[in-house]
C-alpha cells in the first residue's frame, strides 16, 4: 500500500473531518469548519492543512502552520491524527515530517504539537526529537441521560444574555475573549489585538453557536462569558469560558457556563466537550461540577528546528 502525503483541497475537507472525528471523537469537526478553517486562516498564519493518503483513501491529517498571534515569533505547529483502523501504514511519520520541512522553509524555529497519552503516541513522539511539557484533559458530560446544577439566580446587578445580543456589535466580546485567553496556561504565548480577523475567524466560524453562547453582564459589561460551539449533529463544544479579570472568584463563569449548558440540553444537545489545560485547577473544578468526565488526554511537546 502506498502512502502519500499532500496539502488539503476544499474537496477532502469531509474526509479530514471524517478521520480528525474518529480520531479524536471530543473534538468538533465538520466539512463546513474545515473548509472554512482553510479558506479564513490569516495570511501570516501561513496555514497548510495537509492529508495522509494510502491508495487514494485519506487516512491521516495534520493542522499546520505558524501561531502569528504569539508575541514570540518563529513557533510552528503541527497536530497530527491517524484514523486509528489505518495505523501502521506509515502515514503519521509521513505527514509529520512533511509538516516539519514546510515550517522549516516558513522560518519556524520550534515545532509545537498535541499528542495524545497513549503509549504508542508518546513513543511516537519522543522517537522523533520532541519533548513533552504539559498535559490537558478533554471532559465529557453526557447531557441526554446525565443531570446539571440547578440554574440560580444571578448576583444583584448581573444579567445573563446572549451571543445572539450581541450580534450589533460584538467588540464587548472580543475584548473579554482577548483578556481571558491571554491568562489561560500555555506553552505558546497569545495576544489577540486583530479584531476583524477574531470576526472572520471565531465569532463568524460555522461552528460558533450565537444563541448557546452565554454572557453575564454588569453595568453594561460583558465580565464573564461561555462561548458555544455546536456540529449540528447534537455535538456542544466549549470554545472559551472565563471571567475578566476584576471580576474573578464570583462564580460568573460557572454562572455562565450553566445557563449555556441548560439552554443546550433543552434545545436536544445530547452531549457537550469541553477541553483543561491539568494545570487550570479551578476551570478542571468546575467542569467537574457539571458533571463532565475526563475522556482523553493529550501532551503538548516541543520539537527545535534550529
């Protein structure tokens, strides 16, 4: 059986799905995000999706490129996934060494990727030069048969609103996104300052669900969020949840998250993913809270190019 390894077309962008699915069944994928991932990715971002084919059928994936909104310059990436009834072919060596030689030639310096803790994957890893860091957990909560907190009151002076309210104007959004997730655990540093590509890329992104997002709100400020994501295939997601920073340790994250969680079942979600970096103690608190179970866990690892 021969092994190739090329760029994605917008044409495979169902089978990447189909294989990142079975793969790695917490994290959504649609014909409609792949597409859209490729045809929005930002320029300097110098993204190249590639696929693994064996005699014509894609059986491996990686998401590559360059992490552009990083402070540091020179920090690749490559996550890579084999279907796992096609291990063995070779394809992963394959399709990570493809990804290495193009970030290379894009002037990367290091090479980060998520591996999942598997023997086989780890070993896979190391034999290739990368070293682990840390780990993060996918969760899974089983909204079809399992039970959520009851909902409660917000704190005098909160409102709970939508994604959907926002759709005016959501720069309130983005700046409580951009705070938050420059505080979340990472190996690679991340600064949001593009709006118009934080629309392009994430509020306008197929898989964003507007009116499953929650926001609480105070005095007129969006100060903690929980931003949905859905497959329409009965799939929720959590692309971000957190709080800005003055208004930490008031429980408005979880106060969030639940409302978006409630809204979700009763709208006929049958179960919701989420994803925790091992060492964000208390977001891992709440999502237990909820209910969810940790159902994988990947490594990130780091590879020099130079």
């Amino acid at each position: 059986m021969t092994v190739t390894v090329r760029a994605l077309r917008p044409s495979d962008a169902g089978e990447f799905a189909r294989v990142r699915r079975a793969a790695l069944p917490a994290m959504l994928a649609t014909a409609g995000s792949v597409a859209f991932d490729l045809a929005h990715a930002h320029p300097d971002a110098r993204f190249r999706p590639l696929v693994a084919e064996a005699d014509g059928e894609i059986v491996g994936t990686a998401q590559v490129g360059l992490a552009y909104d990083s402070p540091e310059p020179g920090q690749g990436y490559v996550n890579a996934y084999v279907h796992p009834e096609r291990r063995g072919l070779g394809a992963g060596a394959l399709i990570v060494r493809a990804a290495e030689e193009y970030l290379a030639a894009e002037g990367a310096v290091a090479v980060y990727s998520w591996v999942l803790d598997t023997p086989r994957d780890l070993e896979f890893a190391a034999r290739r030069g990368y070293r682990a860091s840390r780990p993060a957990h996918f969760l899974r909560l089983d909204l079809a048969h399992g039970t959520l907190p009851p909902l409660a009151e917000p704190p005098a002076g909160v409102t709970l609103r939508t994604g959907a309210d926002f759709a005016a104007d959501p720069r309130p959004v983005f700046d409580l996104d951009a705070e938050t997730v420059s505080d979340e655990p990472s190996d690679i540093a991340t600064e949001f300052t593009d709006y118009e590509h934080w629309l392009d890329e994430t509020w306008h992104h197929p898989l964003t669900d507007h009116e499953l997002t929650s926001v609480a709100v105070l005095d007129g400020r969006p100060v903690a969020f929980s931003l949905a994501r859905t497959d329409g295939g009965g799939r929720y997601s959590s692309g971000m949840t957190g709080t800005a920073r003055a208004f930490r340790g008031r429980g408005l994250a979880k106060l969030a998250k639940n409302d978006s969680l409630h809204r979700a079942r009763a709208s006929g979600i049958r179960e919701a993913f989420t994803g925790n970096d091992a060492g964000n103690g208390p977001m891992l608190a709440i999502n237990q809270w909820f209910g969810y179970e940790i159902c994988a866990t990947e490594v990130r690892h780091v590879r020099p190019l130079t």
